[in-house]
C-alpha cells in the first residue's frame, strides 16, 4: 500500500522496517471510535464552513458505509496500512475520491489517536465496573449466606480471633467498592477530547472544538495543544486502577486457593472451576484462582512498562507512545478475563462451616477475650493479658484447648475467674460480642451487608 505521506521521499520504506512501523494489527480494535471520531470532525467542519455541506454529509455517509462493512466483515483490514488511522482514510479516498482527503484539514493523526483511545477506553471501563459490580454481587451472596458462620480470624496467618465468614468476604466487598470508585475517578478525568490539538500545535483553521467535544460525548476539551496529543496519563491511572483491582483479586484468589487445601478444607469449588491433574488421579486444582493470582503479575508489567517507556519522552509526540496500545490492551483483556471466571467461581464456592468452627475451635482464638474477661472484673488490660498469657503456656503444656482448662487451674492464675468464664469464652459469645462498629459482631455486619446493597442499587444504573 503506497504510504498516504509518500511525498517527500524518493524510496519506499524497507519491509522489515514497515512491520516494524505498523500497529494496524493491535489499533484495528479501536475502528468504531476512529469512525465516530473522524464522523464528528467531518460534521465539524461542515458545520465550520471549511468544508461544504454536501462535502460533509458525502465524508459521513461514506464514513458510515466503512463503519458498516467493517461490523459485517464485507470490508477487511488490509495488513499493509500502517495504522487504523491511516486505513480508514485511504478507504474512504478509495470510495469517494478526491474528497477523501479533506477529512483530515485541521487534524493530525496525533490527536486523532488520542481521541480514538479515550473513546476506546471509556467504553472498557464501563464494561469492566460491570464485571466488578457483578463479582461484588457474588461476593456480598456469600457473605449474607454466611453471616453467622465462624472462622478463625487470621493475622501472620496464624489463628488470631474468631470472626465469622461472612465478615472476612466483606472485606472484599469493601475493596471492590473502592476500586469501583477508582475507575469511575480515572474515567472522570480521561473524559476531555483532545481532537482539534492537531500535531502539536493547534490549527489555522477556525475549528470548534465544543462541537466535538458534544457530539463525541466529552466533558470537555483538553486546554493544550501539546499536553492534547503527549498526555497518556489517563491510561497510566487506569493501569494503576487495574493493577489494584488485581491485587485485590490475587489476594483473593490465594485466600480461596489455601482454604481449598485439604490443610484447610474451608471451601470446596465447583467442580467448572477446578481442573484435574494427568498424573494425579485425586488431585482437583483451582486452576482458576491460580491464573488470576499469577496474570496480577502481567497487569503489574504492562503499568510499569508504559511509565518506563514515557518516563524520558520530550514533548510532544514520539513514536515510542505507540507502545501504549499493546500495554492497555492487555491489561484490560486480562481484567476482563478474570473477573469473568471470577465472579461465578466465587458464585458456585461451597463454605464449609463445620471445618471452619473445628479450626476456630483451635489456637487459642479465645484469648484475648480472656483477658477483657478479666479486664471487665478490674484489672488493667496489660495485666489480663500477662495472666492469659500464663494459662495459654498451662493449656499448651496440657494439651488442651483454653475452655477445658478446669477452673480450679484459672483459678491459680486469678482468683477474678467464675464459672461464667466458659461462657464468655466460647466463640459464639466471642463473635456477638464484637459489637464495635465495623466489627464482626451481627450488628456491624447486617450494615455491611446494607452499605454493599446501596452501592449497588444506587450505582446499578450506571
Ligand atoms: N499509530 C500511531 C500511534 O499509535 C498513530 C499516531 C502516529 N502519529 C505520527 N505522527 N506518526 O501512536
């Protein structure tokens, strides 16, 4: 394909060094939002008064034909362009002649891709705060099943506290909110059109960049040219965004990949989350879980590769901004992915409480509410908690669980201890009586459960 800037040289350009060049292969995703880019720059115009009316109204009718085709497959990429951009304008010359190449008076490809990727990207977004929200839906399920079930708390992972399970999901609940909140942020700052920056420069020409700021549904323009077409910051804060929600996910996905060892046995995944073994006849692996944690890794990467690759770059435009597609790409790709299989793994996850209150049962998780037993009696926290500290060595040596150290043994540690110590200490007691705000006491996880449902219903819509 002859190049659209073929003019000023004599040579064609080397076919190594032309793949090289190309990023037809990976920007070709993003032709809807070229189309309706160079649509409401065509209207612009038109509107203008630098290009005619039928000359508008031709450019957009044949610019909707491109559109159509491409959605139906009767129109293919031709592998030789070097970038969508510069398809569908030689397209549009193809199908319209001479007046083809109006369409790109007061514009650049330098504001053209930046506005396609905003447009892009919003669209993604979108799509991704669903598949968040759907994920917090499975999740909050859980919880509000298990908002009584009791778990050992974990901190070092080692037993810390009894909690109940639902409490521990809501955690989760609580960071999908946040990286909701995260994403609606990022797309709030991406939404301003860069188009009408052209090269670097702005343009000679008397443009209205409101109007296309309004057709292309923008908050705004963006107030420099040069900052228009250099800025790559909004995918540098999704990136970030991104590489949080997968942290999250991973963390997650390890939680679900120890509970599912037979050292646990706290939850059992279905069997379309799970993968066998060749060799192992017994095994049943969560696949699932291991690839998000291990694809947290990637999203990282893409993030760092694009601060690194933009870290030294003079203003405005460089090339090397070409590397930002394949880096976003995936990252959104892989997101996408994994909340997909996410979502329902987490759906189709059975809770086994039976294991989880035998393992709340061990490790002396009752400790601390020992000592506000005693606390509670009169003493000083520091000195409960030197007292429980000695019966906790009593219980290890006699190995035995703190609740079936006989009283007359607490007794030699405190006289403060009753008979209604046992009761105290049980975990059932230790649960309903965390009934700080935020806690896992009943109380504080019913508003949990009520702060989760209002986001979603209130966002639900968006
Ligand atoms: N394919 C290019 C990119 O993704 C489009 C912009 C090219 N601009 C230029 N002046 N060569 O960055």
């Amino acid at each position: 394909m002859s190049k659209l800037w073929a003019g000023r040289f004599q040579k064609e350009l080397d076919r190594e060094a032309d793949d090289f060049n190309s990023s037809l292969h990976f920007d070709s995703r993003m032709f809807r939002q070229d189309i309706e880019g160079s649509i409401a720059h065509a209207a612009m115009l038109a509107k203008q008064g630098i290009l005619t009316e039928t000359e508008g109204a031709q450019i957009i009718e044949a610019l909707g034909g491109i559109l159509a085709d491409l959605e139906s497959g009767a129109l293919a990429f031709d592998a030789e362009a070097e970038d969508i951009h510069m398809f569908v304008e030689s397209v549009l010359t193809e199908r319209i002649g001479d007046l083809g190449k109006k369409l790109h008076t007061a514009r650049s490809r330098n504001d053209q891709v930046a506005v396609d990727l905003r447009l892009y990207l919003r669209d993604e977004c979108a799509e991704i705060i669903g598949l968040v929200k759907a994920l917090l839906e499975a999740v909050l399920e859980q919880a509000k099943a298990h908002a009584d079930t009791i778990m050992p708390g974990y901190t070092h992972l080692q037993r810390a506290q009894p909690i109940t399970f639902g409490h521990h999901l809501l955690a989760y609940c609580m960071m999908l909110i946040r990286d909701c909140g995260r994403l609606e942020d990022a797309v709030k700052r991406m939404n301003q059109n860069p188009l009408g920056s052209c090269a670097l420069a702005g343009t000679t020409y008397a443009t209205d960049r409101s109007d296309t700021s309004r057709a292309l549904g923008f908050d705004g323009y963006t107030r420099n040219s040069i900052d228009g077409v250099s800025d790559r910051d909004f995918c540098l804060e999704l990136m970030s965004a991104f590489s949080i929600l997968m942290m999250h996910l991973s963390r997650f996905s390890e939680e679900v990949i120890l509970w599912s060892s037979w050292e646990f046995k706290f939850v059992e995944l279905d069997d379309s989350y799970t993968t066998g073994s060749s060799i192992m006849p017994q095994k049943k692996n969560p696949d699932m879980a291991e690839l998000v944690r291990g694809k947290t890794g990637r999203v990282y990467g893409s993030l760092v590769a694009l601060l690194t690759t933009l870290k030294g770059l003079p203003l405005a435009y460089n090339k090397d901004m070409q590397e930002d597609k394949e880096a976003i790409f995936d990252s959104v790709d892989t997101v996408k992915k994994c909340l997909r299989v996410f979502a329902p793994m987490i759906r189709t996850m059975r809770a086994i409480p039976e294991n989880m209150y035998a393992a709340a049962g061990k490790g002396f998780i009752n400790a601390t509410d020992l000592a506000d037993y005693l606390v509670r009696k009169g003493l000083p926290f520091r000195t409960a908690y030197k007292i429980v500290g000695q019966t906790v060595a009593r219980a290890i040596e006699e190995n035995v669980v703190l609740d079936k150290l006989p009283l007359e043994t607490l007794k030699e540690y405190s006289p403060l201890f009753e008979e209604d110590v046992y009761q105290e200490i049980s975990l059932e007691t230790c649960v309903s009586k965390r009934i700080s705000a935020g806690g896992t006491g009943p109380c504080s996880v019913r508003e949990q459960i009520a702060y989760v449902e209002d986001f979603l219903s209130e966002r639900s819509g968006t």
